[in-house]
C-alpha cells in the first residue's frame, strides 16, 4: 500500500483488522464529503449563472420591465426584501407587484428594495403575499 495513503488512513497493516475496517468507513466519509463539495460547487455555478433554483434557470436574466402605468398615485410604498441576487430574481418580483390592479413598481437589486405606487388603497399582506409568493422573503413594509 502506498505510504502517503497508509499514513493518511493510519492504517495498521495486515495484521490488523480492526483498522481495514477503520479504513472503509473513513474512505466512505472522504467519498461522500468530496461528493458534498462537487455538488455545492456545481450548484453555486449555476447560481452566479442565473441557473439556480431561485431565477427559475435559464442562463439570460429577461430584461427589467418598464415601470406600469396607473392612475394618479394616492399611496406609495417602500418593501425591504431579502433573496434576490440578480437580475432575474428582480424581474419576478416586479412582474408580480405589477400584476396587482392598481400597483405598479420599481425594483432595484442593491438596495433589495421595491417602490410602489399605487393609486388605490392596497394592503400591505397583499403586497407582502406577492412577494413571497415569488420565493423571496419580506423583511419590512414602509
């Protein structure tokens, strides 16, 4: 057996047993963490790609949508939000608020912000459902 792995498994040789099957449990534990590591790896890739299971995959984020058009503004609001890491996570926070008759919004990565105007009276559980609904997390309503 090679030295360099025998030291590193501290396997006893031979005559031991009891340390063979020291040695498949650890090379079972190496195996699955060195598996554990590839997987995160592959999924941070695909993540930073807008491939992740947050943007929904796809490799091009679509383009933020212009902002809707509502009558005069009676109310404005200010949503905090937590999970949106690129562009297309924006969009579809967007696209949902937008989707609300009478709202319509501007959403910005850095800060994780949402601005909407609105020109009826909407709750604020309405807005805070809309983006939930999209797998991100509302932090506070202003």
């Amino acid at each position: 057996m090679n030295p360099v792995f025998q030291a590193f498994f501290a396997v006893q040789g031979p005559a031991a047993p009891a340390g063979r099957s020291s040695l498949a449990g650890r090379a079972i534990i190496v195996v699955c963490v060195i598996a554990a590591i590839a997987w995160a790896l592959r999924e941070s890739a695909k993540h930073f790609k807008c491939g992740g299971g947050c943007c929904g995959g796809g490799a091009m984020p679509p383009p933020v949508q212009e902002a809707k058009k509502i009558g005069a503004v009676v109310a404005t609001r200010t949503i905090d939000i937590d999970g949106m890491h690129c562009m297309k996570c924006v969009s579809r926070v967007q696209a949902a608020l937008d989707a609300i008759d009478g709202v319509s919004s501007d959403v910005s990565l850095e800060p994780q912000r949402a601005v909407v105007r609105m020109d009826r009276e909407v709750s604020g559980e309405v807005l805070r459902k809309a983006v939930e609904d999209q797998g991100f997390a509302v932090r506070s309503i202003a």
